[in-house]
C-alpha cells in the first residue's frame, strides 16, 4: 500500500489530487498540509512512504522540508510540485533528495504515474520538463549534476562500492543508490556499466 501525504498551499490543487487517488486501491492518503512545518509534523506523525510537495509554501519551502524528510525519514520517496518549469529548482529538489518533479499543469494522470514510478524505487520527470544530457565536456557535465552528484561520480571513477561511497560520504547507500539512477537519467545513459564508463572516460578527479 501506498501512503501518500501532499503538501500544497492551493486546497482546490488538493481537493483535486485526493479526488483522483480517492478509488485508488493500492494508495491511501495519510494526510495532507498547506505549508512546509505542517508537511514536517505531518510525516513525522504518519510517515507516508511518498509525499507531494509543492516547491513554494509559506513558512517552509519544499526544497528545506525535502531535505529534512530525507534525513529523519530517508526511506521516504519525495516528489516536487510546481509551476517553475526552471533547471535550478529541479536541481535544487534533486539535491535535497527528492526522487522526482511535477508541473502543477500536469494531468492528474500524471501525477498518479509519477507516485507509482517512485514508490517502485525510480525516478519520475514530468514529460514536459525536457533534461537534455549535456556530455562532451566535464564543465557542461558539472552544470547538469549537483555538487553532491559530481563528488559520487569521481568516487565512482575509482571504482569504489555504493556502500564504500556512503561510508566516504557519511551518507546511506540508499542516498547513494538514489544519486546513481538521477545521473544515469540526467545524464542520458541506460545503466550502473554506463555511468562508470562515464566517469572513467570524463576522468572525474576531485
């Protein structure tokens, strides 16, 4: 069973999720908020498997909630919510740990595919947001990746384990398992042989 919370500081935005999802069998809405603290209380209180954030709330912004979630929950899959079709935002919610990102325009559809995909343990983009892999050199490589991400890739590079990676990084292995799938999507390439042939070949040395 999907337990999913969603935060958004539009109700009829939630009104309009919860009626969709409501004669969904495999998903139970655990509770929903209208900004970042009540989001924080919420997961603490029902610890959802998948919560919905929207990017701009009052009080707390998405991306800090995310990054909270992640550390005190971090089993738990994120998926941004917004009207920023922006690189940076995307950026900024994948770095947080988030395992996806929506546009508020999407169809609802969408968002029921997008909460599926990322309780399965991947990785979801609205279609609409368009993530070109930029790849021929390690600067435009740079400007795709987050910092975190470009730090993982050269400790790929030496060959090292997800699990020696996380003890390096004082991060789960999950976390890092979570930034290997955002590159090998960002990145454009279809697996874990890829994203090292990637490294070793951009000779990523930090």
């Amino acid at each position: 069973m999907i337990r999913l919370a969603i935060a958004e500081d539009h109700q009829s935005l939630i009104d309009g999720i919860k009626l969709l999802l409501e004669y969904e069998d495999d998903i139970e809405i655990v509770g929903t908020a209208n900004d970042g603290e009540a989001l924080l209380k919420l997961v603490r209180l029902k610890q959802p498997n998948v919560v919905i954030t929207d990017i701009r709330m009052p009080k707390m912004d998405g991306i800090t909630a995310t990054k909270a979630i992640k550390k005190e929950l971090p089993h738990t899959r994120v998926l941004g919510f917004t009207m920023f079709d922006q690189k940076e935002a995307i950026q900024q919610m994948l770095d947080a740990g988030a395992s996806g990102y929506l546009l508020k325009n999407s169809p609802l559809e969408e968002v029921l595919k997008a909460v599926r995909s990322v309780h399965s343990g991947n990785t979801y983009f609205d279609a609409n947001i368009k993530i070109e892999a930029e790849n021929d050199t390690n600067k435009k490589a740079k400007g795709i990746l987050t910092k975190r991400q470009v730090e993982i890739l050269g400790l790929i590079a030496q060959g090292k384990t997800s699990r020696e990676i996380g003890d390096e990084l004082f991060i789960g292995v999950h976390t890092v398992d979570t930034h290997r799938k955002n590159m090998i999507r960002i990145l454009g390439l279809q697996g874990k042989g890829e994203l090292m042939r990637y490294a070793l070949e951009k000779k990523y040395t930090f």
